[in-house]
C-alpha cells in the first residue's frame, strides 16, 4: 500500500511537471479568445500598445497595423491600454461557453505628457521589460535605440525575487556581479563602489556607495527600477566607473488608484512589511500622490548582526498646466544593526570557519540615517522645445561602534588569532546636485535631431563636527595589550571601551571632515536621424572638479578637469532588430589629498588622475510581438591610473594605495528580458570578461586578472503562470546564478612558509525557486533561495575580509491588492 502511494505521488509529480513544461496543452482547455485592434483617433494602427489583464496574468502587444490578440479561460476581465504615448484605456468583457470569442477594439488620445523629459509621471506597464529608458540619452528613449548596453530590472522582477536590497537585484544583470557584502559591484570587470562608483537617483548623483555609505546597500521599496548603463557614462553624468554606471529609478504616482499591502517572513527570524499606494489626490486628476513604506527586522545568517530597517517614501506630483509637470519626493531610511566587516580566514582554509562566524561584538552597533529630496521640472514651451530641472539633496548620517580586524595576524603564519582594532565613529555627509537641460526638436533637411544642452553642478561636503575614536589596545590590570581575536576561541562579550587606548585622531579622517569639493559638468548632445534606418549620437561634456580645501596657503585648489567626448550609431538591420557601436570616454578624479598629500597614503609622487574609454558593439532586438528584449554586445574597456586600496596601513591608520598604470577589460554578454508569452516570463543572462592588469605598480600583478572579475557568470529567472481553470491563478519560478572564480583584491599569506600569493574565490552555482498563487486582490509568494544550501563567497578584498553568500533560505509573503 505504502508503495502504490510513492509510485502515485511519483506520477503525480511527473504529470506537473509535463504540465508545466507543455504550456499549450494546458491553454487548450476551457480557454476562450478575444481579438481586437488599437488604432489613433485619426484611424491609424498604433503598434506597441501593451494590452493588460487587469491582474497582470495576461498580455499581448500590437502589431504594426493595431492588431492584438489574447487567448485566456472562461471568466470576467478588465482590458487595460497601456502606452508612454497614448491615454489609458479600460474595458470589460466577459467569456463563456457561449461567447468563447470577441472583438475587443481601442481608439486611444495622444497623451500631453509622451514627451515628458525629466521621468516625473509612473510607469504603468507590469513586466520585466521597461519600454523606455533615460538613463542613457537623458531622455525617453527606447533601449533598443540608444547605442550602449542597457540592462533594467524592474520592480516586477524585484518583487518576484522579493529583493529587499540593491545587491540582491544585480544578479539578473549581464557582467555585475558583488565585489563584496557592501554595496560594491563589480561591472565589466571594475569596482564600481567606495571611492570608485556612484549610485544615481533618477539621473542624479546620490551619496549612496559613495565614502562610509558603501557599507549599506540602498533598500528597493521604493524603486520603479534599476538600470545599468554599461560603460563609462562620462559623457552625461561626469566622473563615473568606467564597467557602468547604476540608476535607481524610484516609483513615481500614477494617474488611476492602486494600493498594495505585503507581509513576510522567513528565515533568521526575518519579519517584512511594504506598503504601495497611489492615485490622484482630486477629480482633476491633477494632484498626484505616493506613498511607500516598508520594515524589515532580521537576525541574518551572520552571528550577532541583527538588523532593523525602515523606509517611509512620499511623493506629490502636480500638472498645474497640460505643459508643466512638477514631481517631489521626500525619503527616509533608518537601518539599526552592526557593521558587518566580513568572515576572517583561519589558517589559509576558506572553509575553517561557519559562515556565520563574526568579529562583532554584542555591545557593536551600526545607527545609520539617509534623508533625501529630490524635485523634478518638465515644462513644454512649444511642440518642438521643452525645459527640464532636477535637484537632490542627500544626507547620509552614521553613528558607528565596531570591533574590525586591522589586516594583521598576531600569529603569523599560523594565521587563527587576529589583530583587532576598535572603532567609535559619528560622522554625517551631504551631497546635492542641480541640473538643468533643455531639449530641441528640429530638422536640417531630412536629418531630424534632438539636442539636449545642459549644465549639471553636484557639491559634497562632510559635517566638520564629525569626529571618531580609534583603539588597538586596552589596559588590563595595568597593563597594555594589545586588542586581539582568537579564531578558534572566539570570545564575545559586551566590550569596555573606556579601558581602550585612544589613539590621535587619524590624519585620514582629518582629511576625510576637511572634504569639501564640487564638480559643473557642462554638456550637449545630439540625437539625429540621418534615414529612416540610421541613427546617429554625438555628445561631449567637460567637466570641472574642484575642491575648496585650505592647505594653509589661502584658499589654492587643485582643479580636474577633462573632455569627454561620446559617438555611437544604430543601424535598423530589421523593423525589430538594431546593429549599434559607441565609443565613450571615461574620467575620475581623485580626492585633491591624493594629489597634494601622496605620502599620507603611501606614495612619494602625485597619484594621477584615472581616466578611461571604452568601444562596443552588437545587436539589440525585440521578439515576441515586441515583448522580449533582447541584447548582444562585445567591448574593450581600458583604464589608466587605477587606484586601488592595499591591506597595508600607514602608521597613523590610513590605508596604503597603489596605482595600476593601465589595465584593460574585454568581453561579450547576452541577455534576455521581457515575454516569451503573456504568462511566461524571462531573465536570462550570460557574461564573459577577460582583464588583464598589463602594466601594474607590483610586478607580481602583472598579467593578473582584475580584483573580482569573474570570467563567466550567468543569471536566470523565469517564472511561469498557469491558465487552466483547475491551476488558473498559481505560477511557478526557477532560476540561479553560475559565478566563475575571482582574484582577491590583495595577496595572501601561505601558513606554512609565510610567503604572498594570488588566492582566488571558487566558482558557484545556486539554485533559486518560487511558488506563486493569485486568487481575487490576493497573492501569496514562497521563495526559497540557495536551495541546495551551497558554501559560497559572493567576493571579498583578502583573508582578512571575505564576504560570504547566504545559506538555504526562504521567504513567504501575502499580499493585498485593493
């Protein structure tokens, strides 16, 4: 008997699985059909048009001539037009046994914000793809038109995923992958975090990965999306990584009411909360509002790092005129926890230890604030000129205790005691940025061109009032020594740091409330159509970096300054299919200390400016009426003076750097986003990258691959919703990610005879799944992550820092929608 109930559980399982994997034997059953065109108000076939059901389980895009078509089971449902062009539209039919078929057709009215060029208005498709981007011209652009890579991943796919954090979105991105736990990308190959990368809020400069605040990755309760422009974004945006540059696009109130409320919980104890209201605030439709919200308290996989997290994000948005949009939101996150520096290796075995293994101390703590304004103008002078003005304004405020490891081991090579230093750090920065642009539309003869022209001035300061405690050492009965921590006893208490021996405040963070500089990047750019097939961009920006430092000579300052030119072309091959290629040029600069004051950090001479470009190439198409984008790109990046942090300090605590003259990154990426069909989803990538550092400041990098590069990694997510009546309403997901080994940032020591060697993170492959059930305005998510429970490293600097991946884990959610 016991028997026959495994044999038929077994067949049980089988016939899901067929199920699933035959989506059109299940859609021919009890399914109905409904045909229907989409045309203008002047009669002509609109092609693009999204056609949603209500729910979101059902879609389908408009061929050339309007002409749209949906297969779905018996039942009521409400029709949604959704377009960056056109208004709205709803409709709602019922099918049955008796009409199995209808004809369900649009007329749709242009809308007077289509060519809104500061993104101020909600995007109101529900799919991984994004029909439009301003990331990479400034303005709405179609991806598949704009001569760079671009990767999206929208909140749809952050929410299937149930991604809480900036770090756990960019494993649906081809070529990014985590340099470390902080929010520290790797992109094409270069670090893209702490003194190297900015995060963008909707096309502005924010203070997120940049100085202490790369040690939190950003929430994603309020974000519409994330977009990497891959390559250096210079030429918009001023001193930027070359590998990419990161956009959070932050969700904007949408014209019609919706609500949505979710609860979680999972693993370490997790507990979760989100909340996503809009609609208009007035029968005008003319006051718009949002509202999102969202908690999280959790122990996380890591011994005595628990963690409390809270966002509250509002924002208005008002169309006094059919001409102006005025958008403003105000945001506040507070994260309560302890600053996770990473697992210690012991003994040289990266396995030695449990992943959760800490230094951390019960009575460490890591208080963060981040407040933000940002405000956004569109105003329409006429139909073919139109001005555009944002400003962010950024604070990021610490109160930081923490015990870390000062990169030494008291008994080297052994290697399983380490040598600790104590940190007491309060400190507050502020970043704001304004910029201004106007957008003309004009023709020179049969070329058509868009000029954008604009002015962008950003400013960071550090609050002078900031202030830190350093120890390395503690008096016990009367006697120094010297901090330590066994790894093979570990000990963990609540600290006395009154008994610590405070060291003079470091000339590093002497310099670091000193930090006052700005940059003004002035800029134009010209989108032309020379045919119907060929687009051409051209663009140039120079930017102007400055700081305001008082060497003691008046107010001298050390200015940066550079051009930075930007081409590219896309040639149509097919209506659906792009050929493109670019060229963009790359600058950082550095902080004005590195050039005035070199031997604080290590160096006799000036360091040198970093600067770089990059070519590419490749195709972009859309498939699937439209609803798969897909992207196919090779490029060169070379980079020059690349400045990076060694594990070695100066006396007085500052981290010692060198500068790598030239280093060079190539490779390919594939990705697929969007639809295969209206109930299944897709997020797919493939990555290959070769780096080479080929002239290196120690003669031992020389020919080494790039810290954290991985030379393949690939990503994916598909997620499949069933149609049947008896299934109708539960969907299932699977995906992963295979990263390829890393070198570590620095060397490490052998324990047996003590010398310094390229360690390298292995290679890993995780496995992620998820159940998905829908019924009426519920839904209920389980995913579960790392399902096979693997021990991996996502990345990390050396053995004395190591980031680790998170064990099997899971998460269930109910959500309300209203």
């Amino acid at each position: 008997m016991a028997g026959g109930r495994v044999a038929h559980f077994r067949m049980a399982r089988i016939f899901l699985l067929l199920l699933f994997l035959f989506p059109g034997l299940l859609s021919a059953q009890s399914t109905s059909h409904i045909d229907g065109h989409i045309t203008s108000s002047k009669g002509e076939g609109l092609e693009g048009i999204s056609v949603v059901e209500q729910t979101g389980r059902f879609a389908a895009l408009t061929s050339a001539d309007g002409h749209f078509s949906l297969d779905l089971p018996f039942g009521e449902y409400t029709l949604i037009t959704r377009s960056l062009s056109h208004q709205e539209a709803r409709r709602t039919v019922v099918l049955s046994a008796s009409t199995p078929t209808l004809t369900v057709d649009f007329v749709l009215q242009p809308t007077t914000t289509s060519l809104q060029e500061v993104e101020v208005l909600g995007r109101k498709e529900t799919t991984y793809k994004s029909d439009y981007s301003f990331v990479g011209t400034k303005t709405a652009t179609r991806p598949i038109d704009v001569p760079q890579s671009i990767s999206t991943v929208t909140k749809e796919l952050i929410e299937d995923r149930q991604a809480l954090r900036l770090t756990e979105v960019v494993k649906n991105v081809a070529g990014v992958t985590q340099y470390s736990h902080y929010d520290d990308l790797t992109i094409r190959g270069f670090r893209n975090g702490y003194e190297s990368g900015f995060r963008l809020l909707n096309g502005l400069r924010s203070g997120f990965s940049y100085g202490n605040s790369f040690t939190q990755a950003p929430l994603t309760v309020n974000l519409e999306r994330v977009e990497v422009l891959k390559g250096p974004g210079a030429a918009l945006y001023g001193d930027i990584n070359p590998g990419g540059t990161v956009n959070m696009v932050t969700k904007k109130p949408l014209d019609v009411a919706h609500q949505a409320l979710t609860f979680s919980t999972g693993s370490f104890n997790t507990m979760r909360a989100t909340a996503d209201l809009t609609g208009p605030l007035n029968e005008q439709k003319n006051v718009l509002y949002r509202f999102n919200a969202g908690f999280e308290k959790s122990n996380t996989f890591r011994n005595v790092n628990d963690t409390r997290s809270v966002m509250v994000a509002p924002t208005v948005t008002f169309l006094p005129t059919d001409k102006t949009i005025i958008n403003a939101e105000l945001v506040y996150t507070h994260i309560d926890g302890y600053l996770d520096r990473g697992l210690p290796i012991q003994g040289g075995n990266l396995y030695a230890l449990p992943r959760s293994f800490t230094l951390s101390q019960p009575s460490d703590y890591f208080r963060t604030s981040t407040y933000y304004l940002n405000a956004s103008l569109n105003h329409k002078f006429t139909e073919w000129l139109s001005f555009n003005a944002s400003y962010l304004d950024f604070t990021y405020n610490e109160n930081l205790s923490e015990h870390r490891t000062l990169n030494t081991y008291a008994d080297a090579p052994a290697n399983t005691v380490m040598n600790l230093r104590y940190f007491d750090r309060r400190a507050e920065e502020y970043t704001k940025n304004l910029a201004s642009y106007f957008v003309l539309n004009v023709a020179t003869g049969p070329v058509q061109h868009k000029v954008v022209a604009g002015v962008d001035y950003i400013r960071f300061t550090t609050d002078p009032q900031s202030t830190m405690f350093e120890a390395r050492s503690k008096l016990v009965n009367g006697v120094t020594t010297p901090l330590t921590f066994d790894l093979k006893k570990p000990l963990y208490e609540i600290q006395d740091p009154t008994k610590y021996i405070r060291r003079p405040l470091p000339q590093f963070f002497v310099d670091y409330i000193n930090s006052v500089y700005h940059t003004t990047g002035l800029y134009v750019q010209d989108q032309l159509v020379v045919t119907p097939r060929l687009n051409v961009l051209l663009g140039a920006r120079y930017e102007l970096f400055a700081d305001e430092r008082d060497y003691g000579n008046g107010s001298e300052t050390i200015p940066q300054r550079r051009v930075l030119p930007r081409a590219g072309l896309t040639y149509a091959l097919r209506d659906n299919l792009n050929y493109f290629a670019s060229y963009s040029a790359g600058f950082r600069p550095l902080k004005p200390e590195f050039l005035r004051f070199p031997e604080r950090y290590g160096r006799s001479t000036p360091f040198d400016t970093e600067t770089s470009y990059q070519l590419e190439t490749g195709l972009k198409g859309e498939f699937f009426n439209k609803g798969l984008l897909a992207t196919a790109a090779v490029y060169q990046i070379v980079k020059y003076n690349q400045l990076v942090p060694t594990n070695a300090l100066m006396p007085d605590g500052t981290t010692i750097y060198r500068q790598n003259d030239l280093v060079r990154s190539r490779g390919a990426e594939l990705e697929l986003v969007g639809n295969l069909l209206p109930n299944l989803n897709l997020n797919a990538n493939y990555a290959f990258n070769s780096s080479e550092v080929l002239d290196a400041a120690l003669p031992v990098e020389e020919g080494q691959p790039l810290a954290n590069a991985p030379r393949h990694s690939a990503g994916l997510w598909t997620k499949y919703t069933f149609v049947t009546p008896t299934l109708r309403g539960l969907g299932v997901a699977v995906g992963g990610n295979t990263i390829g080994r890393r070198r570590t940032e620095n060397q490490v020591q052998n324990t047996t005879t003590g010398e310094l060697y390229w360690a390298y993170w292995p290679s890993y492959t995780v496995l992620d799944a998820a159940l998905f059930y829908t019924t009426g305005k519920f839904n209920f998510h389980f995913n579960v992550n790392n399902l096979l429970d693997k021990y991996y490293f996502v990345g990390g600097y050396d053995f004395f820092r190591t980031s680790p991946g998170a064990p099997r884990n899971f998460m269930a959610t109910v959500g309300y929608t209203f």
